[in-house]
C-alpha cells in the first residue's frame, strides 16, 4: 500500500525590486527533492527505516493515493528501526497524518520501503517535520557511519551511500540531496559522475557541485547548455524517471539557477550591519561573467524564456560593470521579464535608481526605459570591451 498526503496551500507572492525568479525551493517542490540540512535541524528524530504497514489506527488498511484528504487523517505508519541518525528512537515507531493541510504532498510511503524519516516527537506517535518532504531516499542495507559522530556525519554517509550503490531514482535523489546538504566533503564522489555516460546523473553531478562550492569548469557546464534538448526530452524523463524535470532542457535551466543562487545581493541599507551595498558570491575563482556571456549564446538559452530571465537575474545579482554590453543586448529580448531585468541591471551598475523598478512600473514605462539606456549606450559602448562586436551585431 502506498499513502500520500494531501493539502492545500495559499502561495503569496512579494514582489520585490531585486528580481524575482523561479528559486532552487520551488524546483525542489517540483521535483520531490527535499532540503536535508533544514530537516535534519528541525526534526527531533531521524533514523533509516523499514516500512512495516500503512493503515488506520483500527488496523484496516486504506489506501489514500487516490483518495479525497478527509480519509487521510490519523492514518498511521509502523516504521521498524535500521539505523539511528539523530535522536533516540524505539525499535518500532508510529508515525501518523494528522488532519489534511493542503495539495500535494511527497511523503508517500510503501510497505517494505527503506527510507530516511524526519520526526518531531519524543514518542508515538511521530509526525513528519515536513509533510511534504518528509523522508529522504535511502539504500536498504545499514550503512557504516564513518564520516563522523554528529547526525550531519551520519547523514552524510546515507546520503553517499545512496550516490555510490543506489539504483534507478534512489541514485539520482541522492545526488541531489548531497548538494543541499552542502557539505564540501561530497566533492570526491560528486566529481566521479562528471564524466557519467548517462547525461541526468552528470547534470546533476554539476548542480550538486556547484551547490558544495565546487563547481566544474565553464566549459564543461557551457557544453552541457549547448546539448540538443531532444537527446533526452520531457516524454523520455516522465518514461524513465517520472518527472520531466529530469529532461535536458529542465536540467540546464537546474544549472543555471544553481549558478544564479551562488551570488547574493544585499541593496544598501537592507540588513543592519550594511550601509553599502554588498555582493557575496559562493564559487571562488569561478569566471561568472564569462559564463553569463557565453550562456547567452547557448542553445538552452535559444530554446527557454526561463533560462533567459535566470541569466538576466544573475546579471542584476552580480552587478559587474563588464557585463553591461550584455544587459544593453538584453534589451531587445523578446520575453518581457528579460528586458526588465536588463533594465534594472543597468540601473543599478550605472547607479540611475530611477531606472530601478518593479516589473508593471516597467511595463507602463518600458520605451522610455530601453530608450535611455539604448541613447546611452550609443554614447558610451565604445568604453566597453565588448562594444565592437555589439555594435556589429
């Protein structure tokens, strides 16, 4: 049997002059990948189980994947004890689905699974940290934990397990949850799949490294944007894997993102111990404006709107005078948020905070927003690096 958890969520939306886009949280939402670092400080207790059963405290066996959220309240899972993590759990737990809160939730599990769950509670019955995201895959045998003493060690360890001996998705999530996890000691068995004949393990082997602070080279990740999106498209990642998000063109826009996610922007004046504003990049010695650059011109940027807007965000983030030929060429996008952002790129690396504004501002205003900048840049691209080759195309 195999339950899952249902409820609804409300999703606000701030929008904020600092651009907005699709974040590495809601790509995980979209393709059941969890956050373990945040699980694991939250949770009281997390072990390596085996799923007993899956039923109503009466013991009738229901099962809810199809089934309205009412009938999924106060089910109960037995969960039988591999190996600790953190905490002090009994050798058999129960671990229930309180009332329903929302739409879709991860947290499906079957009798005879082997998994990582996230508990809070002293004793039964547990509930789940996250409904959502409430178990993390895991390899069926116990696993030496000789990374260290510590619950993150411990993690650490399941979760290389999963990279080096696990198979089909079990494999491809650990190799996610490795780069949440952020642990720079996930670099050695990162780096062993950078070469990995099957293209979703390498593109993801990519994301996780970058994600640890260690990222491949420009060209390898420039290579991997220019692959042809039909190689592995959305119907060949659903038929494998069951997600599209497993596809080509979903994986180059994952690694693009996890670049734009390694830089941080503080505005001046947005935390307290900041009076200038502050740029923070994560990637040491990574050449971020060579591979914007180079990324404009990729296929994954020809064939995704999306991928266009998270450069353009990343752009805006890094806030570096050399890429402004790149931004006064973003101009002319044919998506409307791409422009945007270019615009308030320019306006902040220019220092012209009038020109710095929020996306409907810019849609009431946009000619005479790209006619500034187009009129500027006519008298001043020749100062630029990049301005011959701009101006010739």
């Amino acid at each position: 049997m195999r339950t899952s958890f249902w409820h609804s969520t409300v999703v606000s939306i701030t929008t904020v002059v600092a651009v907005a886009f699709l974040s590495s949280t809601v790509l995980a939402y979209v393709t059941g990948i969890s956050d373990p670092k945040r699980l694991l400080d939250r949770a009281d207790v997390v072990c390596k189980v085996r799923v007993l059963s899956v039923g109503k405290g009466d013991g009738t066996i229901t099962d809810t994947h199809f089934r309205p959220p009412l009938e999924t309240t106060r089910m109960l899972v037995r969960l039988q004890l591999v190996s600790v993590i953190k905490g002090s759990p009994p050798d058999v737990m129960n671990v229930e689905f309180p009332g329903p809160t929302g739409m879709v939730a991860y947290t499906e599990l079957a009798e005879g699974e082997v998994c990582v769950v996230f508990v809070k509670g002293h004793s039964s019955p547990y509930t789940f940290v996250n409904p959502h995201h409430g178990k993390l895959a895991a390899v069926p045998d116990a696993v030496k934990h000789d990374l260290g003493p510590a619950p993150h060690d411990r993690l650490l360890a399941e979760l290389v397990a999963c990279v080096k001996a696990g198979k089909g998705m079990t494999k491809l999530k650990g190799i996610e949850e490795l780069g949440r996890l952020g642990d720079p000691r996930a670099s050695t068995v990162l780096r062993s799949l950078s070469t990995s004949e099957d293209v979703v393990c390498r593109a993801l082997s990519y994301i996780s490294r970058i994600r640890v602070g260690d990222p491949p080279d420009v060209g390898a990740l420039l290579s991997f944007l220019n692959v042809d999106s039909s190689v592995f498209d959305r119907g060949d990642a659903l038929a494998r894997h069951g997600s599209s998000g497993y596809s080509i063109s979903s994986m180059q826009s994952r690694i693009v993102n996890a670049i734009g996610d390694s830089v941080r922007y503080w505005p001046r004046g947005s935390r307290k111990d900041m009076s200038e504003e502050c740029v923070e990049t994560k990637l040491q010695d990574f050449d971020y404006v060579g591979f914007l650059r180079n990324a404009l011109d990729s296929k994954a940027a020809a064939g995704g709107e999306f991928v266009r807007r998270e450069l353009a965000g990343t752009f805006y983030q890094l806030g570096d005078e050399d890429t402004v030929p790149d931004l006064v060429r973003l101009l002319d996008d044919s998506n409307v948020e791409v422009r945007h952002r270019a615009s308030i790129g320019l306006g902040r690396i220019l220092k012209e905070s009038s020109y710095i504004c929020a996306l409907e501002h810019f849609k009431e205003n946009e000619l005479d927003h790209t006619s500034h900048w187009k009129e500027w840049w006519m008298e001043h691209g020749h100062e630029f690096k990049s301005a011959e080759k701009m101006i010739s195309d």
